[in-house]
C-alpha cells in the first residue's frame, strides 16, 4: 500500500497545517521550515539511516550534501525527518563506494583515450574522484534525487513497469521482478539494481535497500537508442535525418520559475499550484534490427538492412519526392522516422508511473479507473506524432481473441489486453489496400519481451528526455486507411490529453500524496501550445482524477480542465484526416456553471449555452430518465435530444461510485456543437469566451472532446451513440 498517516491524530494535523498555509506540500525550492516539522514517536526515514551509520554513513553524508532545490540551503536529509510520505532507495556503503570507483574508472579511462585520439569524448558524470569527501553538492543533490520518491511505496504496490510516481529528480525508475539462483524473487530496479531489503516502514514512508546506486541515464532520447547496437539502423536513421538534434531538446523555458505568485481560486485560502517544471518529452517507437531484417518476422517478405532499402520501404507510402536528401522534410525516410515520434512520454501504463499510453489500474482519492473505464469497452486513446497533422491511435481491446506469437514467447497470445496501435477490429479486411494489412494492428511491446530480442538483455528505455518502446510491426502512416478504416470511429479525448504538457510535465494523472482529491493546478499562460488565451481574466486549472458519482457527477478519466473568471480562450482541435465530422462537447452541468458562446475557426457556432443546473436547462436539453422506459422509448428520447442539439453522456463511462453509467445522471452531458468541414493541413480552433454579467463567478468544465465522421453518424451498424 501507499504509505500514508497510519494514526487519526497524525491525518487530523496534516488536515490543519494544510488549512492554515493553502498549500502543505513541500516544494523543491523550499527550505525545510522547522514550524512544518512534525513530532513522531517512531522512527523515521533519517532516523534509520543515521542509526546504521555501518550500513548508511556513506548515503547519509550525499544526502546531508544534497540541497533540496536551487534557492535553498536546506539538505535532503532534513527533508527526510519532516512530515510527508517518502519512498527512499537506500543504497549500502559498499553499494556507493562501488559506483564511484566505476565512474571514477570509466572518467580515467576516457581521458587516456582521448589524448591518444581527441575525437573520443571525455566520459563526464561528476565524478572525478574515488573518494565521497570529493564529491560536490551539485553531484550528492543528483545522486540523493534519485533515490527518493515523494509517496511512500510498498514493492507489494508494484507490478513490472516502473513506480508510479517519479522520483525527486523527475526520473522513472523501473521495475523489473527477477529470481535469483535460489528461487527468491527480487524487484529489480532501472536493469541493475536489486531491492535487497523491502519494505521497511517509518513514521514517514518506507525505506527499499538497494544492492546499486542508482544512476538512469544522462542520454537524450537518441543517445540513449544508440548505446543499443540492435537499434542501430533506426538510429542511423535518425541521424541521417537530422532528426537526432531534435530528440536532444528538453528545456521548453530555461527560467520557468513555478513559485510564482497566480490567481487564486474559488476563493480558497492560499494559491493554487503549479506545474513545476515545464520540459519537452517524446515517446519513440522503434522496430530493431532483427525485426527489419528478418521476412518471417517483419510480414513484409522483404529484409530490410540498410538505410537505402528503409527508403525505399517508406517511399511507397509517403512518395517518392527528394529521394537520397534524406534531412529534407519530404523525404520519405524522413516521414518514416516522423511517425514513430510521439509528442510527450508514455510509459506502458498509467498504473506504473505518470503519463502511459492509456489509463488503467489507476486508484487514487476515491477514483478508480477499473469502474470508471469498465472493461466491456475497449480502452482507447489518440496522440499525435511529430509528422506534420497526423495521430496514431492506441487501443487496449478486451475482446479481440486473434492469436499472435510474441517475440520470443513459445505459446501464442491474444489481441486481447495488448497495447495495440492503430487497431483495426476486423483486422485489416476492410483496407482499400490489403498490403496496409501489415502495418497496423501494431503491439508495443513490454520491456521483458524487448529484452528477449538479440542484443537486447539489458534494454534501458528511459532518457532524461523521453522512452522507447519496440514494436513487433513496421509502423507506416496513410490518410487514406486512417479516414476509412482506422479513424472512422467516434473518436474521444479527454481534454487534458489535447495538450502534451500536461503529461510531460507531471500534471496530467500524477497522484500527490498531499493533493487533496481534486485539488487544482494552475496552468499558467503559454504553458500549452495549443491553448491560447484571449484576455486576461481568464484562469485555467488542471484538477486530478477524484473521486465522484456524488449527486450523479461524474467526469472521464476522473479529471477535468476547470476554467474560471471572465474567460475567453480557444485552444486547437486534433489533426485528423480530412472530412466532415461531428462535433461535441462533454461536460458535467453545475449551479456553478456560467453561460459561454462557442465558436470554431472564428465563427459563431449557434446561440449561447446555458451549462447551469435546473428546470429551465433540463427543459431545453430534453433529458428524461430511462429507467422505466423500453428500447424504443430509449431511442425517441435520444433522437428528441439530438434534435435539440444534446445527447446524454456516454454509456462506456461509469459513474465511479455507483458503477452506473454517464447516462443515468443528467448532470453529465453532451452538446452538438455542430458539423464541420476539417481539413488535414490546417490548424482548426475552438474558442469559449464567458457571455454573462461581469462580476458573475462562472466556471467552464472542460471534460472530453468528440469527433465523429458523419459517415459513421449515418452508418446504422455502429449505435455510437450510446457509447
């Protein structure tokens, strides 16, 4: 479990110290203020450190170094014996002295190599020395941030993936769980550590003894695929394209500073918080060597082993224009790489770490993803990637039984539960090309089936500026089949999904353990580039997933994008492929709700709409209760609703408490903003701007997004609708 006050006093004071200062969480800048120390009885996490100084003296004495950000002087050991929950990866003496004379070696090493040939670098961590009293506050803070978590974690919370929240230094760490040669099992951290005690609780969260140091890599996302040969066609890809100088980008805003003052909201003691920091992450989707090289496994007949014939592959998708210039943008190699570059990180799950491709076993402040998301509907979301107005969808199927070998597996698995990009159900038969067949339905693979590839035992994933995952399929991108097969589909976005900074930079699902259950972060102006304010009175918060089915409220994904003020704002709708679609919007009504006109591309879409609660709104919706009606009163109820612009919330979204769906509660609805042409190519906006009384306090929830093409609108074999 997570570790939190295990005793009614102590939970009563934490209550009241976040009362009485708006905020109690510790910041990373912040001194270690003595007012917020908290007496325990038991022994804490600096306790026990200091306590076995026979184990411990050489981590205590890094961690009394480390500073807990750049405008204090308080150390991370102090941090450690004040109130809160923290998980500490505690690595022994020998563990330490064993990782600074590697790093020390490897540091010599590299210098001699490089006075006999200056072209090899100089191999640069900080470490310069073999001896800890050398080592400087800069590199203790790096090391100590590594090792502690700000949520306290039992192993027994962890399945194979990575924890779910990163550590102080904005890293994942991974988790792999392994047997050694006398059959015990070890969770096996970032390839090379081994938790070797577990579990040990104190007053302030659980301390994991590990066997290694800590140290995820310091590559970009490029670097850190060519430190694997088995990647290395992709990777002279990347280069050859010059893509590898965007994939070493990180900073966004150098000076972002989140202790900046904002609004305050719903006038609440105190400030809301922020997102603290503000980088740029990527996902790369990455088919190795032997995938490539190999007709049997690729499905492609073909082997494929050098950036020439990789070329030619991706030219009889994306053209045959500037062939050979391969850093030109219409090159189609350069497409090629293009497509497999997600804009933000995703880990493999939401359950283990911030940001997976889908969220899945995700409990948090009374939310619960499994009664939110139930599992009779396929799991399923969109993101776009790095090749200009085009998204790649990704599906977690329930239902699909068709058998696959997995990389290195002897028995067959099933589409089903598999994280699968760009699925087709029906499996391909409807391509208009039946060679597209062999490109989608594409299953990322999990690191322990990566690792089953040559080359590849010991795959690490994590950059510092993004992951890679390896895929069983070549992956290739045409509208075509997009718009006529995959995408011809309701599609549905949760709002915070719309803007990869969210996710990048742990505001979107990441839990905090003194984060109230929807307690509200700030995105301050610019943050988003896809959301652009139009006045100055307009506030945005981000509120994490929590819990509802209260009165009937309910949210998708548990979350939701709360506007406040007198707002006008727009942000930009997802790239699809070209064609006339459908649009709604999905939202929770509320007292609390103002009056806002739509518009989209500039122009007025309809009158205002009324999101208040009451007999006037519920008169002009048309909701009525369909607990006592048949199919076909169901069905007039539905059509009169639409006829009036309106449908009720989705029947594959339940109400988090009651496990009853959006459409039992006529609160959560959805409005039809209307038809419109949307042209891949073009930048299309919709804009929200607050037409009540000035002074009025109006709120504008923003839940999920629909698109939906209006040939499955007239399409009766899909009952969208209800769904």
């Amino acid at each position: 479990m997570k570790k939190t006050f295990g005793k009614e006093i102590k939970v009563w004071a934490l209550a009241a110290l976040t009362l009485f200062s708006g905020t109690a969480f510790i910041s990373c800048d912040d001194e270690v203020d003595a007012e917020n120390r908290f007496t325990f009885k038991g022994e804490l996490i600096s306790n026990y450190l200091e306590n076995n100084p026979e184990r411990f003296s050489s981590f205590c004495t890094i961690l009394d170094k480390a500073k807990i950000g750049k405008k204090s002087s308080g150390s991370i050991l102090k941090t450690l014996s004040t109130y809160g929950s923290y998980t500490c990866f505690a690595p022994t003496n020998t563990a330490i002295e064993k990782y600074l004379a590697n790093e020390y070696n490897a540091y010599i090493e590299s210098v001699e190599a490089n006075k006999l040939d200056p072209s090899v670098q100089i191999y640069r961590t900080g470490i310069t020395s073999p001896y800890l009293e050398d080592i400087s506050d800069s590199m203790a803070t790096e090391i100590a941030k590594n090792h502690i978590i700000e949520m306290g974690y039992m192993t027994t919370d962890i399945n194979e993936g990575a924890f779910p929240k990163v550590t102080m230094n904005r890293r994942v760490t991974t988790v792999e769980w392994i047997t050694d040669e006398a059959g015990r099992v070890f969770p096996l951290l970032n390839n090379n550590s081994r938790i070797i005690e577990q579990d040990l609780e104190k007053e302030n969260g659980y301390v994991q003894v590990v066997d290694e140091v800590l140290n995820p890599s310091s590559s970009n996302i490029h670097e850190l695929l060519g430190e694997h040969p088995s990647f290395s066609l992709f990777s002279t890809a990347i280069q050859a394209t010059g893509l590898d100088k965007l994939l070493s980008t990180y900073e966004i805003d150098p000076d972002y500073d989140n202790t900046l003052l904002g609004p305050s909201f719903s006038n609440k003691p105190g400030n809301p918080h922020y997102p603290e920091e503000h980088k740029q992450r990527y996902t790369l989707l990455v088919e190795s060597n032997d995938l490539l090289a190999d007709p049997s496994k690729n499905h492609l007949g073909i082997s494929i082993t050098t950036i020439d014939a990789l070329e030619k592959l991706a030219s009889e998708w994306y053209g045959t224009e500037a062939l050979g210039d391969y850093s030109n943008p219409k090159n189609p190699l350069y497409k090629y790489i293009l497509y497999h570059i997600i804009d933000r990180q995703l880990l493999y799950s939401s359950s283990t770490g911030p940001g997976g491709f889908l969220m899945e076993a995700y409990e948090w402040m009374g939310f619960n993803s499994e009664i939110n998301l139930p599992t009779t509907f396929d799991r399923y979301d969109y993101f776009e990637t790095l090749l200009p107005y085009t998204m790649i969808k990704v599906t977690k199927p329930f239902t699909n039984e068709t058998t696959y070998i997995p990389y290195g597996e002897a028995e067959s698995s099933t589409l089903s539960k598999q994280i699968i990009l760009n699925y087709s159900q029906d499996m391909g038969t409807r391509c208009n090309n039946q060679n597209m067949k062999y490109y989608i339905n594409v299953v990322v693979e999990p690191a322990r089936i990566t690792k089953t590839r040559p080359g590849l035992e010991n795959f690490d994933q994590s950059a510092i500026n993004g992951i890679i995952h390896t895929i069983d399929r070549i992956l290739i991108y045409n509208e075509e089949e997009m718009a006529g097969n995959i995408l011809n589909e309701r599609m549905r976005w949760d709002t915070s999904s719309l803007f990869p900074e969210l996710t990048n930079n742990g505001v979107r699902w990441l839990p905090e353990e003194n984060v109230t259950a929807g307690d509200k972060i700030y995105i301050p102006d610019n943050f988003c580039t896809r959301l652009r304010l139009r006045n100055n009175q307009t506030n945005i918060y981000y509120l994490r997933p929590h819990k509802t089915g209260l009165e009937g409220y309910s949210t998708y994904m548990g979350d939701e994008i709360m506007v406040s003020g007198k707002y006008d704002f727009e942000y930009r709708l997802p790239h699809v492929p070209s064609g006339n679609y459908e649009l709604r919007f999905g939202f929770n009504q509320s007292d609390a709700r103002g009056i806002a006109q739509f518009y989209v591309d500039g122009k007025i879409c309809g009158i205002p709409v009324d999101m208040r609660e009451g007999a006037e709104t519920e008169e002009m919706i048309g909701w009525f209760d369909e607990s006592e009606m048949n199919e076909e009163e169901i069905d007039a109820n539905d059509k009169s609703m639409r006829n009036r612009g309106w449908m009720k919330g989705p029947a594959s979204v339940h109400l988090t408490l009651e496990k009853e769906s959006m459409r039992v509660t006529k609160k959560a609805v959805r409005r039809i903003v209307g038809t419109f042409r949307l042209n891949s190519g073009v930048d299309h906006w919709i804009r929200f701007k607050d037409v009540r009384e000035a002074g009025l306090y109006n709120e504008l929830s923003q839940d999920y997004l629909e698109l939906v093409p209006t040939a499955v609108l007239n399409d009766p074999s899909k009952p969208e609708d209800k769904y």
